[in-house]
C-alpha cells in the first residue's frame, strides 16, 4: 500500500500579542489564555490527506486528537447515548446496525475505526454518536428536547446566478470543532468487500471533529454537490445504516441521479433514520441545470428507504429545512420541528421583499442566510452565548463561479474567511486512471543531475 501523505492548513485570523521592550504587551493587544478567547474564532482547519480509507481516518484521528477528545467529552447527549447503549436492548440495536453497516459500507466503518485508534477515542464511542436518536428513540419511550437543532438550504437557480446555500447548525460543542477534510482515498484490498463497492474517491466536505464525512455539506471528483439536513423521525428502525453512513457514501457518487438514489433508499436494508439531500452536478451547462432535493425517511414495510426526489430547474429556487415536506412519515413534535417552521415563514417574508420576490444574486442569498430577526426564537443564523444550538458554519457553493466560499460568522456584519475552489486545483493528487476533471497535469517530482547535486 502508498504511503499516507498529509498536510494541514489552518486558515485564522487570529491576534498575536506582541511585546515591547519594556516586557509588556501593548494596550488593546493583551494576550489571551484559553478560556478568554472569543467563544466564536476566526478559522476553518482545512487538512489535505490521500490514503486508504483506514489511513485518512487515522490522519484525521491523529492531527485533531485533543478537539475529538474534548468534543466526545463535553458532547452532552453522549451520557445519555451511553446509557441506552448499557441496556440488553441497547447493546442489540448497537450491534446490528453495525452488522448492517459492515454489510454494507465496510469502507466507512474501517475509516471510522482510524479515527478511533488515531485519536484514541473508543469506536464504540464514535458509533454510538452516530447511532444517535435511533439508540434513544428505541430504547426509552421519551427523549428530552434537544433544542432547534437544525440547518437551512437553499437552492437558487436562475439564469443571473446558481447557488446551493447551507448554513450548519448545531450543538454548541461544536463552534470551531470542525474541519474541512480534502481527501483523496484509494481503499485498500480488505475495504472492498461491502455490498456497496468501494471506489476511489476524491472530495473535501465540512467534517465534524469524531463524525464521517458527508454528513453535512460538500462536494466530489464527479462534480456533485450537496448539502445535508436532519429530519427528526418519532420512529426510527433498529438494525438499518444510520444516515451518517449513507450519506458519507454520497461523496463516493457519481453525478448519476440514478445512482444517487440507489444509495439513498439502499435496497435490502435502509435507512435507519430521516434527512434531506439538496444536490446539484457542477458539469452540466447552466441552461441545462437542474437542481433537486430528496426527502430520506425509513420504510417500515421493507428492507430499504422510502425516498422523494423534487426537481428545480432554471427559474425556481428550493428552501428545506429540518422537516418534511413531500414524504408522510412521524416528526417528533420538537423544537427542531417548529425552529423550522419559523425559519420558512421568516424566508417567505424576505423573499417578497426581494425586487424579484425570489433571490436572484448572492447579496440576497446572504440576507436570508445570515438574518437575525428571530434570534430570541429560531433564527435562521443563530448566534448566541446561551443559546444550546448555533449556525458554526455558512457555506455557498456557486456553480458557475465554481467555488464554495465559507464564513465563521454572520455573514452581514462579517467577511468570507475561505474560498475552495470545486475543481480540485487545491487536491492535485492524481487519480488511478489519471482522469483529473481539471487538466492539471501530473506533478512530477523534481530530479537533480549530478552537478546540480554538487
């Protein structure tokens, strides 16, 4: 097997107290220990790595060891995540949505088992975060509320511009614990024996520090793009891949639609859990570009998915939050629910302020996606010191630019802190058959001749 390589980059905007002679610091630059620093910082890590599928989660595990650790120990549903799982039923439900997903999508769990030994947080751990509402739901007949836990997309597609919007949303253990992860992987001979076979892959998605990729926004060497959002089912099944897993297979997809949804309803086994996919191809020409969303709810009647596809093409623009909007399935009657009904009627308002009574540019995709006005409530970007649930991230994918430009902060008061471009001319690691989708010629490496090397 190749050897692993990766590097990090660390985009911050950051103040470093400088010193003057006299040995103190000068006014308005005193230094900062950790528990002064802002609560909202400046900086997206962005960590390249190419390598198995066991090797890029190690890399992952390694270089961000100590945010994993600190995350998994301040996460605050894990205490009861754990104890549902110490139950006879718990420890049942655990293991066979992990026979189910080593059935399936054996790449992912290896790649999850890297981040655990390189981190040194327990696998069991880490499955049991993903596990999430379906260790809860099926073991204790009531959960607490988690909060507004939620995100918004939004597709625009018109003739002036094409975006795909998303604001990540949630918990406040994770403000400034994510990565972007840019990875080149070429399994390894035991990662490919899942039902769904495992391929080379080439992507870079907004990671949670001790979650898999794909989980909530990004894009692929085939030139889709996606983004993510939970849907709170009252009912989710036992013993199916929890969404997690299927949607870290959405970065392995071709831009085939077909393709997309054999992934998503998972024949022969399902999904455990509900959620919504917002995608579109990069390489389509703009006249023939359609943008679409799925609904992903499970399907108590047999072993696969029950899935909604809805298409948006040129002239319409798509909003979708954390419920549902096609598909008949039981939301739990949560805040996450009602967090989004307030954000699609605050969208509905500002929309028919617009010239057009619809966005047509990114001045007003940034209005709706950084607004305030329901702060005290379920803001659309929420940003507050005691609020459980904040917006860590706004991201907007541009497809004829063919950028995806990122911001820490709300982004009416604050500016974009990274741009990565779509065609991977950041991530220039050949593929196996050396189809690079930008031209970039193959790097070769730089040979000295003997009198150079005297």
């Amino acid at each position: 097997m190749f050897a692993i390589l990766y590097v990090l980059m660390t985009f911050a905007s950051l103040i470093v107290s400088p010193t003057d002679y006299h040995g103190k610091a000068p006014p308005g630059t005193e230094s900062h220990s950790p528990s002064t620093l802002p609560r909202r910082q400046s900086y997206i890590p962005v960590h390249y790595v190419t390598g198995c599928h066991y090797e890029v989660g190690v890399s992952v595990g390694r270089v961000y060891a100590n945010m994993i650790q600190q995350y998994v120990k301040a996460y605050g549903p894990l205490k009861d995540l754990l104890a549902a799982y110490a139950t006879p039923k718990g420890k049942k439900i655990y293991q066979d949505s992990l026979d189910s997903c080593r059935r399936y999508f054996p790449q992912y769990v290896i790649e999850m088992e890297g981040m655990a030994d390189g981190s040194g947080v327990p696998f069991e751990q880490l499955f049991i975060i993903t596990l999430d509402d379906t260790l809860l739901l099926n073991v204790n007949d009531n959960t607490p509320d988690p909060g507004p836990i939620g995100c918004t997309s939004i597709l625009v597609n018109q003739d002036s511009a094409q975006f795909l919007g998303h604001t990540e949303d949630s918990v406040k253990e994770t403000v400034n614990n994510y990565i972007i992860l840019a990875a080149h992987v070429i399994p390894s001979e035991r990662e490919k024996g899942g039902i769904f076979a495992a391929r080379e892959e080439k992507f870079e998605a907004l990671t949670y520090v001790a979650h898999l990729s794909g989980y909530a926004s990004g894009h692929n060497m085939f030139g889709l793009i996606f983004s993510v959002n939970q849907i709170f089912v009252s009912k989710p099944l036992s013993g199916r891949i929890p969404r997690e897993i299927v949607c870290r297979a959405l970065l392995a997809a071709r831009a085939d639609l077909e393709e997309i949804m054999f992934i998503l309803i998972n024949p022969g086994c399902g999904t455990a859990n509900g959620f919504n996919v917002n995608l579109g191809f990069l390489n389509n020409l703009k006249g023939e570009r359609e943008l679409h969303t799925v609904e992903v709810v499970p399907d108590p009647t047999g072993p696969y998915s029950n899935a909604f596809l809805t298409r948006f093409p040129m002239g319409f623009n798509s909003l979708h939050t954390n419920r549902l909007l096609h598909l008949k399935y039981p939301e739990l009657n949560q805040d996450g629910y009602h967090g989004s009904l307030t954000r699609e009627n605050r969208y509905k308002i500002l929309t028919g302020q617009m010239p057009n009574d619809k966005i047509t540019n990114l001045a007003e995709l940034l209005t709706v996606l950084g607004n305030q006005d329901d702060m005290g409530v379920y803001p659309i970007f929420g940003d507050s010191d005691t609020a459980y649930v904040n917006t860590i991230n706004l991201g907007v994918f541009d497809f004829e630019e063919k950028t995806w430009t990122m911001w820490c902060n709300d982004p009416l008061r604050n500016q974009p802190l990274l741009q990565l471009p779509l065609t991977f001319k950041d991530l220039i690691y050949p593929t196996l058959d050396e189809l690079i989708i930008n031209n970039i010629k193959d790097v070769q490496p730089v040979v000295l001749n003997d009198k150079e090397i005297k």
